[in-house]
C-alpha cells in the first residue's frame, strides 16, 4: 500500500484543513481513475487500480476509502443494490446482456469536519460524465450510461454527493460493508451471471475485458468531445 501513502502525501499534503484534503483526494480519484472495467472487476485492489487507470463503482470506492483513511479522515464503504439500467449504454449492447438485473454498487461515507457525508461523485470521470449527461438528456432518459440526469461529480465537502446513486433507485440497502470479499462471496452480492461471479468472468477475460471497455467508454468520450 506504499502508492496509498504516497499519493496521499502529495495530494492531501497540499492542504492544511481536513476538507480541502478530503475534496483534494475526492477530484484525484475522480480525474486520474477513469471510470470502466479493469481486469480484477471487483476485487481491484486499491494498488491495481491505481496502477491500471480504471475501475469502475466498487475499485475507485474502494481506493477512495482508502486514501480518505491514509489522510487520517474517517471512512467507510457503504453497498447497495441498484438496478442494472444504471449502465445502459455504458457497455456495449451485445455485453450488456450478460449484466445482472440488480447491481452491488458502493459509495462512501465520509467524516469531514465532524459531520458525515455520503459521495460517490469522484466515480465518473469528468469527460465521460459529460458525454453521458448529454446522451441521457438526448434520449429524454433518467438513467443510464453509468450515471443519472441529477447527477454530478462535483463535491465540495459539505454536502452528499452522488454520480451514480440515487435513493430512488436503491433496491436494497446493505450498509457498510468492513470485509469487501467476504461481501462479495455472499449472497447478498448482486454482480453474478447464472450464479457465477463477474469477477470469475473477468479474470477469464482479462485484458480483452478491459480493452473492450476501454475502447467503447473512450467512444464515448471521443464523440462527445468531438461534437
């Protein structure tokens, strides 16, 4: 976890109150972590993600909870179930069957100034939010493309929030979540396709997995800035 400490000193180190660390840290897992589908899905850890680029909800939650406690700022990962419309969009359509119909999605919750705050606005990169906003809006659609129309991905410390979730979409609350793999091999875990994990198909898949996603997020990106 040397990259944690390391990245939490260069950022946080910059700052001289606990919230201008904490929003510090947020835009760095926000702009440098690009939102999509590494070769470890879920069980990235914070250094694989970190050194990969990429990850989607739970990875950058994850590394985000991290580098929150390297700072000395109290956080944790909190998991709910959302439905699988969420990513619409976000994957290309002849993938899109193979995701579940209920989603394990994970935002963080975070102590800053005394006060608690829950935020999973650093999950979307800022040129994919835009893209996927714009298509949202275009299409006359809540949800879809790993966001939703009220979304944002900016924070500023003293508020919740939220690029991906919304209390209206939550099927489920499953709480803080201390353990993420004795999570993820429960049953209350939702990202299974005919009762085998995800994270079982993208080990197999590895880097096609991930250069697929790549490719198709960075269209994305690409027609939208290009427009």
């Amino acid at each position: 976890m040397s990259k944690i400490r390391d990245i939490t000193k260069q950022i946080a180190g910059k700052h001289s109150n606990e919230r201008e660390k904490a929003i510090a840290l947020h835009d760095y897992v926000r702009d440098k972590i690009k939102f999509g589908f590494n070769r470890y899905f879920d069980f990235s850890k914070p250094d694989n993600t970190l050194d990969l680029r990429v990850g989607h909800c739970n990875p950058k939650g994850e590394l985000m909870t991290a580098l929150f406690r390297e700072a000395g700022i109290e956080a944790y990962t909190h998991f709910v179930v959302l439905p699988k419309e969420a990513l619409k969009g976000a994957v290309s359509p002849n993938r899109y069957w193979l995701i579940p119909p209920e989603l394990s999605h994970c935002y963080t919750e975070v102590k800053v100034e005394g006060v608690w705050y829950n935020i999973d606005s650093y999950i979307l990169d800022s040129p994919l939010f835009k893209a996927a906003r714009a298509k949202l809006s275009e299409e006359s659609r809540f949800i879809g493309y790993g966001t939703h129309i009220n979304s944002t991905i900016d924070w500023d410390g003293r508020s919740d929030a939220f690029s991906q979730f919304d209390k209206d979409m939550m099927l489920e609350d499953h709480g803080r979540v201390d353990n993420l793999e004795t999570y993820y091999r429960s049953d209350r875990y939702r990202n299974k396709i005919f009762g085998v994990s995800l994270n079982t198909l993208s080990r197999i898949l590895g880097k096609s997995l991930e250069s697929r996603s790549k490719l198709y997020l960075d269209k994305l990106r690409y027609d939208y800035s290009a427009n």
